[in-house]
C-alpha cells in the first residue's frame, strides 16, 4: 500500500482513530467498526489492500439511529408542540451543516481515511465527508455497543445543539422560506438544478445550484434530492443580501 495515493498508512490511521475515540471516551469493543467509519470511499478507488468496503454502510445505519434519538428526546420534552414543527426542529438537528459542525468541534478531520487527491483538496475538512463520518461513527457505536451508549453519545453531542438552534431560530425550513421569499417578493418560485454528479453511478451524490431569473443564489452538495435542495436553499439565505439587490435590477 503506497502512501502516494492516500492520506495515512494504516498504522497511523488506526493510531489516529484511536486518538478520535479517546477524546470523545469511547472505549471500543470491536475497533474494526470505528475505523471502518472513518473510511471514505475515495481510498476505494486508489488501494485495495485492507480497504474493502467504505463508511457508507455504517453511515445509513448511523443515519436511522441519529434520527429515531433525535425524534424521541424532542417528543418527550415539547409536549405541547405540533408534529409539524417537531420535524422542523428535528431536521435543523440532523442537518449536515450542524452535524458538520459538530464533527469539526470534536477532531474529526484528524482521523478521517481519504485518498490524496481527496486530501489535498482538503476533502477531510470537507462538511458533506464530515458530517457522513459522525453519521457513520453512530452506526459503528450502535453495533458496538447498543443502543443506550449511542443514545447517550447523540444526546451529549448533537442533542445539546438544540439550544443555539432554537435561539436563532435555524429550525425554520431554509427551502420553505426561500420559497415564501421568492413568491412574496417577487411572484417566482426558485428553480433547482443538478449541475454535478460525483462518484460511481450505484453511489451518487450531486451538486446542485438554486436560481432566480437564471441567477444562481446558492449551491449544495448531497447524497439526495431532499438533502441538496436543503442545501442550496440554506446557502441562499445565508447570502440573501448579495443577490436581493441583483434580482431586482434583473426584474427592471
């Protein structure tokens, strides 16, 4: 295996995820699943040797687990909330950019297995691969030691984001409120566009770009089209004082 074509050797790979599970005290009965976890499939194109599968698996296990705590600990302490605002407040939650974040805060990026290529475009630090790796690091807690430990796990660290969400109100639906935007401003709803396709066709993810009178707003990335329209919609409020201004002009 030739250090060439990836980001670590397998010794200081291990090693490195070791480091990850001692800050976050995870104690692992099977570490196979944690460094699994931190594989992405970029590798899958560059080495085989000890790289048979990537964290995918685990990561739509993680993906169930995260959501099934999630939703149970905001059933139990908003009683008096709709189930419509419910999801909201759950989506924000288990949103990529706030599980990206989290990833971010606990070291993640230091353990995570990437191809060169992948690492010199700084794919580690990359919030889609994040947030995919905390999801994945779920899973692996899950099989490795239940479902309480994990519980606790998603509670302590995505659970506790709850506060700041709620404070700046990041639970209101981002393609909602483009869209009410639009259609109240301007009398258009926005048009979503896949401009990308990544990865291997069994395996997609896209790129997309939402667009106002064919002025792009803002752009995601996500393995689907609920996730990407999420996205792009987010990163267009986020930059709604660049191109309010723009779609005004474009309207004269």
């Amino acid at each position: 295996m030739s250090r060439i074509s990836i980001r670590f050797a397998r010794p200081e790979f291990e090693a490195q995820v070791s480091q990850l599970l001692a800050s976050l005290q995870i104690l692992p009965k099977n570490p196979h699943l944690y460094t699994l976890a931190c594989v992405h499939r970029s590798i899958l194109n560059e080495v085989t040797d000890g790289y048979s599968e990537s964290n995918e698996r685990l990561e739509y296990l993680g993906d169930a687990v995260l959501e099934l705590v999630i939703t149970e600990a905001l059933y139990h302490n908003f009683p008096e909330k709709p189930e419509w605002e419910l999801t909201d407040i759950r989506s924000a939650l288990v949103r990529g950019r706030n599980l990206a974040q989290i990833a971010l805060g606990l070291h993640f990026s230091n353990a995570i297995q990437v191809s060169r290529g992948e690492y010199n475009a700084r794919g580690h630090e990359n919030p889609y691969i994040l947030a995919n790796t905390l999801e994945a690091i779920i899973g692996a807690l899950y099989l490795d030691q239940g479902f309480e430990i994990s519980k606790q796990f998603i509670i302590k660290h995505v659970y506790s984001t709850l506060p700041n969400i709620l404070e700046q109100s990041l639970f209101v639906d981002p393609k909602s409120a483009l869209q009410e935007l639009t259609q109240e401003v301007w009398g258009i709803t926005p048009i979503y566009e896949v401009i990308e396709e990544i990865w291997a066709d069994h395996n997609k993810a896209y790129i997309i770009t939402v667009s106002l009178y064919a002025h792009e707003l803002g752009r995601g990335r996500g393995s689907s089209k609920k996730k990407w329209e999420q996205d792009a919609a987010e990163k267009a409020m986020e930059r709604k004082w660049e191109w309010e201004k723009k779609i005004d002009w474009i309207r004269k």
